[in-house]
C-alpha cells in the first residue's frame, strides 16, 4: 500500500496557520470531514483524545496524529505543512512542521499500524523533510510523497 492511496490531492494543505495544536488539529480534520460526509469536531475529538495519551510528534519536526473512528469508511489520510512550527510537546523540543494526520475505520486495526510505519518511515530522511519544506506548492508536496514513498 502506497500513501497516495489514503492522500488525496485536496487534503495537502501546504500552509496550516493555527498556532496551536487544537488548531492544527481542527484544519486537518476539515477536508476528512468533508470527503467523507462527518462532523469535523468528531474527528477533532478523535486526535484530541489520542493526543491526551502522549503526544504524536516523532522528533525532527514532524507528527503523525492518528485515530479510529467507527463509520469512517476507508483509510484517510491529510497532510499539513506549518511553516511558522507549532509547539506539539515534541519528543526532542523542536516545534512541529510537518503533520501527516491519520484516520481509520475502527475494524481496520492491522491496517492502521502498518500505515502508521510507514509513515513514519517516509519521514526519517533529513532530506525529504528539507524539500518538503521547502516545495511551493501542495502539488510539489505531492510528488515529494509519491517520489519517496516509491523507494520504500
């Protein structure tokens, strides 16, 4: 399974400007919300929760909030890009860029895991991370994922 097929185009947003988790948070629900047809605060609800857990950051600038939720139906995923940082209770202390928001039936619990390796997998190079940021616009963004999620 490749991240383009969860990721769809209209749910890149290449400059999220909440300044604080709930906020990011609630923009990278919107588009869920709106392809599927659900309540964006129940989507939010679902990162809040998992977000009381422990924070989803990875380091290096980048989170990964996830959660299940029943009557979703298919695996979605929203990535965001935050230039200015948000403070996410970080594991290494940096501020978080870079947001790849996971949401998935709550039956598909396998899934869920192997995709949120995956991921986290594709954000380990100091490289990708850097063009990523650097990309003008959520097509380039795009075609960064496509490109390194191929070498996997």
């Amino acid at each position: 399974m490749k991240i383009l097929d969860f990721l769809r185009p209209e749910a890149v947003l290449p400059d999220l400007v909440g300044r604080s988790p709930p906020e990011v948070l609630a923009a990278l629900c919107r588009p869920v919300a709106q392809q599927h047809g659900l309540d964006p605060g129940r989507l939010l609800q679902t990162l809040l929760d998992r977000e009381k857990l422990g924070s989803t950051s990875v380091g290096d600038g980048v989170a990964i909030p996830h959660g299940r939720l029943a009557g979703l139906p298919a695996l979605t995923a929203v990535f965001g890009r935050a230039p200015a940082g948000v403070e996410f209770r970080a594991v290494d202390g940096k501020p978080v860029r870079l947001f790849l928001a996971l949401f998935a039936p709550e039956a598909e619990a396998g899934l869920y895991v192997k995709v949120l390796a995956r991921v986290s997998r594709l954000f380990r190079s100091p490289g990708f991370r850097e063009a990523v940021l650097a990309a003008p616009d959520a097509p380039a963004i795009l075609r960064l994922i496509e490109a390194e999620d191929a070498r996997e």
